[in-house]
C-alpha cells in the first residue's frame, strides 16, 4: 500500500465522524487505537490484532463492550473485520483510506472575504494593543517643581513635599513593584497616610500621658 498521509487521513475521517449520528465517543477512542497501531506497521492493507492491546489504548473494559463498538464500525464502513475463531491467532481488521478521496481532503482555499478580514485584523490588532499600552502608560511628575507646586495648593509643608518626591524618584516611581500611573493620586494617598500617621502618634502620646506608670504620691499638698 503506497504511504498514507497521516494528517489528511484523520481530517477525512473525522469530518465523516462528525456528520455520522452513529458515532460515539467509544468509536472515536477505538478506530484511534486502530489508527495507532496501523499508523505504527507503516499502513499494511490488513492488520492482525490485539485485543487486549487495542482496549488498554483505548481504555476499554469490558470485552463485550469493545466487540460491539468493533462490529459498529465495521457495519458502518470505516473498516473491514474478520474475526478468527483460532484463539492462537488474532482477527485481522482492514482500514479504509479517507486521504485519497478529493472530497475528504481539506480545503485550503480562502474565500476573499476571509482573506480581507484576516488582513484587516492584524493591524486592528496592533493598535487595539498599542492603545491598551498607553492607557495604562506611566504617568510622573515632569520635575519636582511640579510636586512642590501641588503640595503648596494642598497646604502641605515644603519639607513633605521633598520628601515624597525624593522617595518615589529613588524607587523608580514604582508602587508594589508596578508602575505608578497617576502620580497625583499617589500624592493625594501619601497625604492622607501622613495624616493618619499623625492623628495616630498623637493620639498615643495623649494615652500615654493619661496611663503613666509612674508612682506619684498625692499626699503632698498641691
């Protein structure tokens, strides 16, 4: 038998698959088992077969299960089987070729349409990509004039200014490990995070002024 073309093959037989209402799951896993070990003796035009073979790769239990599948394919077309009724030898199956029929064959071929549309998809693609990239494109202050400017418009000190800026320029104006991309809300977060810090130190050092562990003696007149 002269080489069959392994991709065209299974394309012609899993289209017919496809259209077949007859063809289950267990047929699928069965003629593939077939397929693979045809495929291995390089396409013979008749294969002697294991069955316990054949069922371990296509993980099928039951024997009686893999008969009925076995004569379901062979009623339908897809091969040819011959039992044997010597247990010494195995039976032999023949597999017909679906890569010779030209209607089996895949069809290569693209439709003007389809070819216009894939065109056009491509740099449809790149600047859908390109205006996701700037989007989230980072954002940071041009100098740090620029940063001393909005902290004044906060009524924030001159000193917290600097410091803000200083720490995210040495950082790379990264948060987390990602770019910053709204270096004014970062700013905005850095203020309000001061704010807390200080509300909470003030609020510590008044507790602990009420809370003193130190022995006082309040028998001394005042």
């Amino acid at each position: 038998m002269s080489t069959v073309n392994y991709i065209t093959h299974l394309n012609g037989v899993m289209r017919k698959f496809h259209k077949d209402p007859g063809i289950g799951p267990g047929h699928r896993n069965l003629y593939l088992a077939f397929f693979q070990l045809w495929n291995k003796k390089r396409f013979p035009q008749k294969l002697m077969i294991n069955s316990q073979l054949i069922m371990s790769i296509a993980k099928i239990r039951s024997r009686t299960t893999y008969l009925k599948l076995l004569q379901d394919l062979n009623k339908l077309g897809y091969l040819k089987y011959y039992p044997s009724s010597n247990p010494q030898i195995g039976s032999i199956i023949e597999l017909f070729r679906y890569d010779t029929d030209p209607d089996q064959k895949t069809n290569n071929s693209c439709s003007i349409f389809d070819a216009t549309s894939v065109q056009n998809m491509v740099p449809f693609n790149k600047q859908k990509i390109k205006t996701f990239k700037n989007s989230i494109k980072q954002t940071r202050p041009e100098n740090e004039h620029i940063v001393l400017d909005f902290f004044k418009k906060e009524k924030r000190s001159y000193l917290e200014a600097q410091m803000f800026y200083n720490f995210y320029e040495a950082i790379g104006w990264k948060m987390n490990g990602n770019p910053i991309v709204n270096w004014v809300a970062c700013a905005k977060k850095w203020i309000l995070k001061a704010d807390e810090i200080k509300k909470n130190h003030s609020f510590k050092t008044q507790r602990d002024y009420l809370h003193t562990t130190k022995i006082k003696d309040y028998s001394d007149p005042l």
